[in-house]
C-alpha cells in the first residue's frame, strides 16, 4: 500500500502536554503513556493533526491530497500514516553536566527496527546491555563524579556506577547527525549530546520517564473576588524541554478521487505527488527553512513546541 518511508523526529523546546483528558489518578491530567511500558508517547492521531495545521496555516494546496478532505471524507483518504511518537531521549537532571540525555536499550532498539525498515539512515550498532546499576557513558562524559575509585555518575538523587561505551560513542554520534534537528534549531543540542548521552537500565530509565516529568499546580481566580474559584484547582503533567521522540512515517500517490462512482482524474496541481516518496519530500521541504511544529495541548501558553527532522528513505516497496 505504501512505498515510501521515513523518520520523523521531535526535538522539545518547551514543556509538551499530549494529554488523555481526566485521570483518576494523583495528577489530573497526565500526559499519555504506554500500558505496558509506562513510557510516555504521542498518539497518531493527535501528531497527524499538528502536521495538517501545519499544512493548512501555510495554505498549502496539496493538503487535502496529502491528508484527506475534510468535506467529503467518503471520496477519498490521505496518502500519509504516521505511527505514535515513542521516547528516544529523556532528559534527567545530573550532578556533573547539569542534565543527561538518558536512554534505554528499548527505545533504542525500537529506533533500530524502523531505520532498518525505511533505510532513511544507516543502521547503528546497540551497546551492551549495562546491567543495575550501572550505567553507560562516551568517552569524552562531562556526567562523570568522583575522583578516587570508579567513575560514578548522580541523577536526582540516585548514584550509579559508570562505564565508557565505545559503541554509545558512535551512537551518539548517528543522533546528533540523524535524529536532532540540523542547522542552527539543534546546533547546541548536537554539540552537547556527546558528553551527555547516558545509557540506563531498563527499570531505572522507567522510572524516571514515570517520576521525573513536570506536574504543575493550575487555577482559576475570580476577577470580582482576586481569589481562587471554587473547584478549579488542578495539576497537570507535562513533559520536559530537551526530550527527543520519533515517529515512523509512511506514504503513498495520492488516492484517485470518486465522484457519481466514478474515478476523476487527478488535478494538476496533485501530479507532483507522483509516489510516496515525493509526498515525503514535500514535507520535509515544508519544514527545511521553519523546522518548528507546535503539538499537545495548551498552545496558548507556549506548550508543544517541538523542533522536528524529517528523514526520507529512498523509494522501495513497503509490505504494508
């Protein structure tokens, strides 16, 4: 169905609120997450509509092509899918080096998978696994502590010993040339990944995507009374600046249109689109010289701003 494949990557600028309304839990409005991992994602649905608000703001005249109409949704669907944004990089504050970009052989693994199916990039080798509780390091780590004995590296509270990793060295690398965004909107997070990249255990890199987001008090004041209203108190969850997350993106030709149950032909304007890899090209075009995409909730008060790097794969069949 679709022949074309790429790699979507968000870059967090500001906190990032992908919500999942009313919760019965401690925090209001909690940020989604993965049942079995817990580990915080965007859904589908919600970072498709970023990008045709994107697209429809830019008055762009392939939107409907690309996204399907909204009028006359029966006539035909949108040409581009786009999978739940998943965690890369987390960021969790450190004794040395003020924060580290934390990651797991997970989420590290499951980027590898897609890089193998959409050969937008070539494939980077996965360390080892480090073990509680240790934790990996590059060779050139500003976390590192401690002077006398083993290296040891402190996030939060927790105190962990280090180990350097050759193989998280060119890892770190294929990030910073892949996966964060280019030019000057990811210049300083490029020059810094290398001494900040750490790579956790399993449950330890859990427990801080669980435990280490922002939970915000919000509420309500009475203009005739300057004090709070009644029942408005709550929090909210939000994600980080600095996080990285990514999506697998698949496209195709745009769909022949039906009128009467009849095919029409395309109109011209819809023949640049020739097959799923132009559709991507066009894309990533759009975001070449404004590499900014706001997503999630609360836009009004500068949440959701993301900078985002988009990676087409040459065109070859996909068996989807």
């Amino acid at each position: 169905m679709y022949d074309a494949s790429g790699l979507f990557f968000l870059y967090g600028e500001t906190p990032i609120h992908w919500g999942t309304g009313a919760s019965l839990s401690a925090v209001d409005l909690p940020v989604q997450r993965e049942r079995h991992t817990d580990y915080p994602m965007a859904q589908a649905a919600g970072l498709k509509g970023s990008l045709r608000d994107v697209f429809e703001r830019r008055a762009d005249p392939l939107v409907e092509a690309i996204f399907g109409p909204k009028e006359k949704a029966g006539e035909r669907s949108g040409c581009l899918a786009v999978t739940d944004a998943r965690v890369l990089l987390f960021p969790v504050r450190s004794l040395r080096g003020t924060f580290a970009y934390a990651t797991s052989l997970l989420a590290l693994e499951r980027l590898r998978r897609d890089v193998m199916r959409t050969t937008a990039a070539p494939v980077f080798d996965l360390p080892e696994d480090p073990g509680a509780p240790r934790v990996l390091v590059t060779s050139d780590s500003m976390l590192r502590a401690g002077e006398k004995g083993a290296p040891r590296v402190v996030f939060d509270e927790f105190s962990y010993e280090a180990s350097v990793s050759e193989e998280l060295d060119g890892l770190a690398a294929w990030i910073a040339d892949h996966a964060i965004p280019q030019g000057e909107a990811g210049e300083f997070a490029r020059s810094v990944l290398p001494g900040r990249l750490a790579l956790l255990p399993e449950d330890q890199f859990r427990d801080f995507v669980l435990n280490a987001t922002m939970v915000e008090t919000h509420v309500s004041i009475d203009d005739e009374t300057g004090t709070a209203r009644e029942r408005l108190l709550f929090t909210q969850e939000t994600l980080p600046p600095d996080c990285l997350f990514w999506s697998l993106v698949l496209a195709r030709a745009p769909f022949t249109r039906r009128r009467n149950g009849r095919h029409v032909d395309a109109p011209d304007k819809e023949k640049s689109l020739r097959d799923g890899t132009a559709v991507l090209e066009h894309i990533r075009r759009h975001f070449a010289e404004h590499p900014w995409l706001q997503t999630g909730g609360d836009a009004t008060t500068g949440r959701g701003q993301v900078a985002v790097n988009l990676l087409v794969a040459s065109n070859r069949k996909e068996a989807v």
